[in-house]
C-alpha cells in the first residue's frame, strides 16, 4: 500500500516545521510544494528533495495529492480547504480553520459531504503535559472553574496579522484559540451559555471586530456551571516573553498546564490536592509537529472524515461570542 502523497501549500517557519516533522515520520510521501515566494519553496527542498514545486493552490489540486498542509494567512483557511476537500483532498489546516463560525462550518460540512479527514494544528492537545492531565482528568471530579492565560510579550510578526479582514481577530484569534480549544476538548465540549467579555487596543477600549484587539478578558459560564475565565494578550509587559496556563478545579482536586521559565515551547504538568502538588509531566517535549504527524498516521491508516470534527465548529462559535460580547 503506497503512502498518501501529501502537498504543502505556505512553508514559512510553520508550514516548514510541519513539512519537516511529517516527513521524519515516514507516514507519507512530500510530493509537491507552494508558496508566494519562490526561494522560500525551493529551500523547503532540503527537506523533501523529491517533491515538485509548483505555482499555487490550483496547480496543487492537480498534483494527484491524497492530502494537502495549508500555512496560509488566515482569511485564505476557509476557501483553500473548501477547494481542497471538494476535489477529494484530504486537509490540514493552520488555526484558525475560519475566520468565524460560519467559514468553519462551511468547511466541516465539506469534509462531511467529501468524507475526507480534517486537521486543524491546535497543537497543545499534542503536548505530554495535556495527555497527562487528560489521563487524569477524571480525578478532578466536578470541574466548576477554568483559568485560561496566554500572554505573548511580541506580537505577530506578520502585517496580515493586524488587519482584521485578513486575519479574523487579534490577540484571542490568534492566542486565544488554543485555550478555547483545550478547555471545551478537556471538559467534553459542554453548551456555553453565557458569556462576557471586554477587548482592548493599546489600552483603549474596542468592540467587536472593528479592529484587531491586543488585550482581551471574557468570561463563559457552561451549562455544567463551570466558570471560564479567558485572559490572552500581545505585547503585556508580563517580565517574560509569555506566560500560558490551562488550570482547572474541581470537586476533588485541580490540575495544572502551564508554560516553564516564560518559553514558548517548554510546559509542565501538575496535580493539586489541597496544598500540595504532583508533577505529572517536566520538559523537555518536542511537541512541535505532532498534530500533523496524527493527521498524516490516521490519512495514511485510511481514515477519512470524523465526526469529531464538529468540535471546531464549537470552538468558532464560542469565539464569536467573544467578539459579540465585547
């Protein structure tokens, strides 16, 4: 049985990392590249010496691909996958999937009608310190409260990023995500039944997406009862270059993921029980790449579209009325 031969559409730093990581991993065959700029596709050939590069998304589609990686800026997410699974491909996608809960939707029902498996790269479900808590989450008992911060010193580095058309949000889109994602992942994906938030733009006061927010707080109340409380920035003078947190506590006990000496990549694990703590999980962890290596494993075992996928389109929503909120 030959491997799924996948195309990459956008190889800057992300998509270059995950060609990378799937090909190390052998589940699949690097055929055919793209990317706006043209040094930028011939260096990713260091990594995958036998694929093609070729002019876009359109010369992609005629690749005789099984699957295709899409790092683009975000406004092109919906449309470019839309166009993928509709020619039978199957697709992984950079967060966000869509701009809002209606590109989303636009795009699981397309894998649906298809039956094509679809990714999206919210890698922090891949990191060993969120399995670990995931194998004990049940400990927990009744999770009543969720602390979520993801403060980020810098900011994107991209100008798509700071146009709202382009990139659909700010600091939560971008951010904000990954938080959204894991608490409703973790928690079963319960209804949100209310929610309230307050966005910001160089401390000034912003509503809805009439530009991108850098500071933003909201609070969503669960039909469990659970209180969820969301906190993500750009540029906060927070005395490193990030802080990131999932906290959860319940009945029982708490659990902790959270990021070592402000880094980007390193992240822990911890149990609580009253006043004392267990570490489940230390680094290091090469996390980087593993959502796209699972996709390419399940695309080249035969998987094709999974109900789970409906989560996605949950998680836009709940950031909609984040934005709505504001």
């Amino acid at each position: 049985m030959r491997k799924p031969r996948l195309g990459f559409l956008g190889i800057g730093w992300i998509g270059r990392n995950r060609l990378e990581a799937i090909a190390r991993s052998g589940h699949a065959e690097i055929a055919a590249i793209a990317d706006a700029v043209p040094d930028v596709a011939r260096q990713a050939l260091e990594s995958a010496p036998r694929a093609r590069i070729v002019s876009g998304l359109p010369a992609l589609l005629e690749e005789d691909l099984d699957g295709i990686v899409i790092a683009t800026p975000s406004a092109l997410h919906a449309e470019q996958s839309i166009a993928a699974l509709r020619r039978g491909i199957a697709v992984f996608c950079q967060k966000p999937l869509g701009r809002t809960e209606q590109e989303v939707r636009a795009v699981v029902d397309a894998a649906r009608a298809a039956d094509r498996l679809l990714g999206v790269d919210l890698s922090y479900r891949f990191t060993r310190a969120v399995e670990a808590i995931r194998a004990r989450f049940h400990e927990l008992g009744e999770v009543y409260a969720a602390h979520l911060v993801f403060h980020n010193a810098y900011g994107p580095d991209k100008p798509w990023f700071y146009d709202v058309q382009l990139a659909g949000g700010g600091c939560v889109m971008d951010l904000g995500i990954h938080l959204i994602d894991l608490a409703m992942w973790l928690l079963r994906a319960p209804p949100v039944t209310r929610v309230a938030s307050v966005l910001s733009k160089a401390g000034r006061r912003v509503r809805g997406r009439e530009t991108v927010e850098d500071h933003a707080a909201a609070q969503l109340e669960l039909a469990t009862g659970c209180s969820v409380q969301l906190a993500c920035s750009w540029r906060l003078p927070a005395g490193c270059d990030c802080r990131i947190e999932a906290s959860f506590y319940g009945t029982d006990r708490g659990a902790s993921f959270s990021n070592v000496g402000g880094s980007f990549y390193d992240f822990k694990a911890e149990l609580f029980r009253g006043t004392s703590r267990e570490v489940l999980v230390e680094p290091p962890d090469a996390w980087g790449g593993r959502a796209g290596v699972d996709w390419a494993a399940r695309l080249a075992a035969g998987h094709r579209f999974d109900p789970q996928s409906e989560e996605l389109v949950a998680v836009a929503a709940t950031l909609d009325r984040i934005y709505a909120g504001a």
